[in-house]
C-alpha cells in the first residue's frame, strides 16, 4: 500500500513538474474559430494574429471605392481607402479579444471546458493629413457660391447675403469610407455648409461711408453704356483685409460679346475709337475713390494724354492684357466698392465698418510742366490744292507729381509720394491738299497738234 502511494505521488510531482516546463515554455494563441472582421485567427499568436491582418490589408487598401454627392458638379474618380485616408488599427483590432492561458487552453483540450467561438469587428481610424485632397476637390467642384454684396444708392443700403457653401464634414468621413471599404465599395460624400467668406453680421455692420468720388461726362450712348456695364461689373464687391482688386480681372475682356461698344479711346497720343471706349473714366474716377479712403495702390498708369474729367496727375488708364490698375484693401475691416450712375456721371463710395472723424485724405499736385509736341503736316493728293483738314488736333506733353497727405485732426501724418504722372502728348496732325485744279479745255481747231503740259510732281509727306 505504502509503495502504490509512493508511486502515486511520484507520477503526481513528475506531472507537476512536466506541466511547470509546459506551462513556462506555452506561447499565448487565439482559440480556434476566433475571427475579426471576417479573418480568422484561430490558433495564431498575437504576432501572427498582426501579421495575419496586415497581409489583408495590404491586399484589400488598394481596391478602389466611389464615394460621390450629387450636390458637387463634378465627382471624385474612385479612390484607395488608404488614399482618401482609412487606416486599419490592428493593434486596437485585436486588443477586442484575449489569447488563451495555459491553463484555458488544457482545459479545452481535455473536455474539461468548452471555448465559444469568438468574433469582432475591425476597428478603423483616420489619417486626416491624407483627406485634405478630398476637401480640396470639393471645395472646388461645389456649385459658384453668390457671394456677399453691398449696394449704395446715396441714401439706402442694400444687402445681398453670402450663399452657402458647401464643405467637406471631415468629421463624418470615418464612417463612410469604414461602410464603402467593408460593404459594396460605393458611399455618399458627407457635406457640410462651410463659414462664409463675408458672416452676415459683418455685412450688416458696414454702413459707413468712408470715401466718394464723382466725375461728369458728356451723354454719348455707346460711351455711356461701357461706363454703365463696366462699373456694374464693380457695383457691390467686397475685398476683406489684404485682399487685392484687379480691375481687369473684375471687368473682364471688353469685347462685343460681352457686352462692350465701339466709342472714343486714347490709342499712342491720339484720339482713335475702340471697343470698350470710356472704361478708363470708370477707374480713374475708382481710383480717386481709392486714394481719399486711403487703400494702398498697387498698379496704377496714367494715360498717354491728360484726360478732361479729373485734374492731371490723377486718372488711370487700363487695358485688357497690358494694363492694369490694382489696389489692396489694407485696413483693418471688410471694404465696399459701390457705384452710383447716371447718363452724365459716375460715382464711386467705399463702405467699411468704422470711420475715424477726425481723419482726413487730401491729393495734392506739384507744377505742372508742359511743352509743344509740333504739327506733323500731310500732303493729300486727294484734297483739293489749298484746302487743309486737321486730322488729329494733337495735345501738348504734361509732366506733374502727386501726393497723398493723411492728417488727423489737422496734423499730418502721413505724405505718400504718387509717383510722377508723365503724359507724351501727341503732334497735331493736319493734311494738306495738292490735287492740281482742273483747268477749262479752250477750243482746239481741228487737225492742230497737241498741247503738252508739264508732269504733276507726286505728293511729298
């Protein structure tokens, strides 16, 4: 008895210390029919369980999916998960499930417990710095916003509020791209109204008139209906702090298409006609609005003539392509350019926020030097001999410097150089007839010679 004893607690230490080696050397696996998001990974430890899920996702980031929202005009090509941002977390993934004890897992081997089987889902996250192409592309693929405009009658202000803009909700993006990634590979763009590029409460609180300029002109139809389009094109617009405007760029191409006539321009120190004629009265007379509510000019040209509706030294002249005037709103609020016309003038007001009282803008000229630019003579086989016609009646050159004086009550602070205004002028330009008279045939008797006259010299310019 005593010897079955001893044998017994033998096998019993030897087992022990087989099940300590055992148990010391077992590696930690996930119990059979374990899966996560569909693979499993039964058996595996957790490093094979890691490796397991990065070869999957490996082979699936790369399958495109179509996310799409009718409310873009243009919708994105299909794209990687991994490229619009999707990241599988495999170590949060597995950190759902636990791996089996040594003890757990000799008891399922021994019948003498039983394991469910286990299954969880993948847990995802996102790369934000990969999603800003996305909100890029929607940004510009949105329908044209109305932007915020302002209006200014002289009297009465009128508003027209920014419409919505769309937005990529970068925040909701997580769930979409999980849902195309695990289910048929398409999904809806999640949008959002974005901020507006001018708030409401900041249109509404712009109702100070911080600068006017008014210039006159003769009624002529065409000329009038270019001053008309090309100011509307202005009417309204608002520029934020360090925000440029371009007067090309605003305006546009003065084609007919566009709505542009032929009238009177400047062309190379002569009167010439164009499409588009009269436009330059229209930033000349911004120009000035400019200067007196004290913006920073950034491109401004005179014309190659002094102009009759503002003192020399202060017009600017443009043209498509070549030519531009620009200023920039260097205040510190949202600006308003609004336009007032009439069939025999245009003015310009800029509207801000704030205006201080005791601050005033004043444009002052140096002399004016001016000098002849001579009478270029034509002579004209076409006119009669004697008779002139003035062609171009020409206008003297004109050199002047402006400046720009800032005061606060009273006391300068500011005296900005605008450059000097140099105008070449044009030569007077006159032609002269030298058609030769013709003379009365005097009776010739029959059978008498010819009579010879002398050859007429050709004209000389």
């Amino acid at each position: 008895m005593k010897r079955v004893l001893f044998i017994a607690l033998g096998l019993m230490g030897a087992l022990g210390i087989y099940g300590s080696i055992a148990a010391a050397k077992y590696q930690p696996v996930y119990a059979p029919d374990v899966k996560v998001g569909g693979v499993p990974v039964g058996g595996l430890s957790l490093e094979q369980a890691q490796q397991k899920l990065k070869s999957w996702w490996q082979a699936r980031q790369m399958d495109p999916i179509t996310l799409t929202n009718k409310a873009l005009e243009k919708q994105p090509k299909p794209m990687a998960p991994v490229s619009a941002g999707l990241v599988l977390d495999i170590e949060a993934t597995l950190a759902q499930l636990e791996t089996e004890t040594f003890l757990a897992s000799v008891g399922r081997m021994t019948g003498v417990s039983q394991v469910e089987s286990a299954a969880r889902g993948f847990i995802w996250k996102l790369d934000e710095s990969k999603i800003e192409t996305l909100a890029e592309f929607v940004e510009k693929s949105s329908p044209p916003i109305r932007p915020a405009r302002l209006f200014y009658d002289g009297k009465n202000f009128k508003r027209e509020r920014e419409g919505i803009r769309q937005a990529l909700n970068k925040e909701a993006m997580l769930p979409v791209l999980i849902a195309a990634t695990e289910g048929d590979g398409a999904g809806e763009l999640p949008l959002v109204t974005g901020e507006k590029r001018v708030p409401d409460e900041t249109l509404d609180s712009m109702k100070k008139v911080l600068a006017t300029f008014r210039t006159t002109m003769p009624y002529n139809s065409n000329r009038c209906s270019n001053i008309k389009l090309a100011s509307s094109k202005i009417d309204g617009l608002i520029l934020l702090p360090d925000e440029v405007f371009s007067y090309n760029e605003t305006v546009g191409e003065r084609t007919v298409k566009a709505g542009f006539k032929e009238a009177g321009v400047y062309a190379n120190g002569r009167h010439d006609t164009g499409i588009g004629g009269g436009i330059c009265q229209v930033s000349t007379t911004l120009y000035n609005a400019v200067l007196l509510a004290d913006l920073e000019i950034v491109e401004r040209q005179n014309h190659s003539m002094p102009v009759a509706y503002v003192p020399v030294g202060r017009d600017a002249t443009v043209n498509w392509g070549s030519i531009d005037f620009k200023f920039k709103n260097n205040l510190d609020q949202p600006i308003a350019v609004t336009r007032i016309y009439t069939n025999n003038s245009i003015t310009f007001n800029i509207i801000g926020i704030n205006k201080d009282p005791g601050m005033t803008v004043e444009i002052v000229r140096g002399p004016v030097r001016s000098w002849a630019t001579g009478v270029k003579t034509i002579r004209d086989p076409s006119l009669p001999a004697g008779r002139t016609v003035v062609e171009e009646k020409g206008t003297a050159g004109r050199s002047t410097q402006t400046w720009r004086v800032v005061k606060k009550d009273g006391k300068v602070i500011k005296r900005e150089s605008l450059g000097v205004s140099h105008y070449a002028g044009g030569k007077r330009i006159v032609r002269v007839g030298t058609a030769a008279v013709a003379k009365p045939k005097a009776d010739v008797p029959a059978g008498a010679p010819p009579v010879e006259t002398a050859p007429v010299n050709p004209p000389i310019e």
